[in-house]
C-alpha cells in the first residue's frame, strides 16, 4: 500500500533521491529549499509503500491550484503502481494540479508525459520557460501539464501565478 506523510524537514534519503533524480539545472539549492520548507510556502510528503521509504514529492498549495514542483520513487520501488498510487491520493486532496514536463523530445520525457496523460493530466500547447534555479544558466524550456482546471484559468494565467509565487519574478 502506497501511504503519504507529511514532512516538515526532508531525510537524507529523501536529499539523496532529489540530487539524484533531477538534474543541477532541474533543481533549487538545496538551502533554499529547506528554507522555503521552513517557511511553509513548499510542501513536502515522504512516499512510503508498505511502510518503507520509497521517494517524495514536493509541492506548493497555491490558492487557485497545487504546483507539483518534484516527484520521484526509489528506482527500487517503481512499477507496480506506484507513481499512479501516489497521483491519485494527490488529486483526491488537492483536485486542481499542474506541473512541469520536458517537451517529448525524449523516450524518458515521452514515457512521463503518456504516464500523466493516462491519469487524466491535459498539455497546454504552448511552450513555458522555467527560471533557472541557478545564476549563469538558462532558463528550461519545458510543457505544463494540468488536471481539473476549473473554467476561466488558462495558460496565461498559471503562467503568471508561477513566475510570481514560485520563482518570485
């Protein structure tokens, strides 16, 4: 069974899966995101399946929807269901979600974008640049991806929400 737990302070499991899994270019300094834990403004759940560790997913409770910002299971814990288990209890708590893809330029990138699109998730057509999260690079050209967004929100406007509450531009 797939379980979240609420997290105020990340483990080292949890620090060890984030660097590993996203690269530098993908990933906040890890002070600043401790301190945006600390702060409340980023959200945490620790995965477990079967009462184990098995990865975590950090995000932010904005007021119109919930911003997936990070997500990752434990290569050992995938398959199975894992990932879907864990989206599921998200969408039953949070109902509207968007999040950040990489445009299907890939295998990996096409094998994530089919496994939120079989959960319901929608594209947006348009291409959205993630500030970088790292002075000298350059900004990610990446896809958002949404679930139950509610009438009247479109592209523009999460856009906007995103580059004011989480990249404070």
């Amino acid at each position: 069974m797939i379980t979240l737990h609420p997290l105020h302070q990340p483990t080292a499991a949890i620090r060890d899966l984030y660097e590993t899994a996203f690269p530098l270019a993908e990933r906040r300094p890890w002070p600043a995101q401790l301190k945006l834990l600390a702060a409340g403004k980023l959200r945490l759940f620790e995965i477990q399946s079967q009462e184990q560790y098995a990865g975590f997913i950090f995000y932010w409770a904005l007021p119109r929807f919930a911003f997936v910002e990070h997500f990752a299971i434990e290569p050992a814990a995938r398959g199975g269901g894992a990932g879907t288990a864990v989206m599921r209890q998200m969408e039953a708590a949070l109902k509207t979600i968007v999040l950040e893809v990489e445009p299907p330029d890939t295998e990996q990138a096409i094998r994530r974008i089919n496994f939120y699109e079989r959960l319901g998730y929608r594209t947006f057509p348009d291409y959205y640049e993630q500030p970088p999260y790292h002075p000298g690079y350059p900004p990610l050209q990446l896809r958002l991806m949404y679930l139950n967004l509610p009438p009247g929100m479109d592209f523009i406007a999460i856009k906007q929400t995103l580059y004011s509450e989480i990249y404070q531009l």
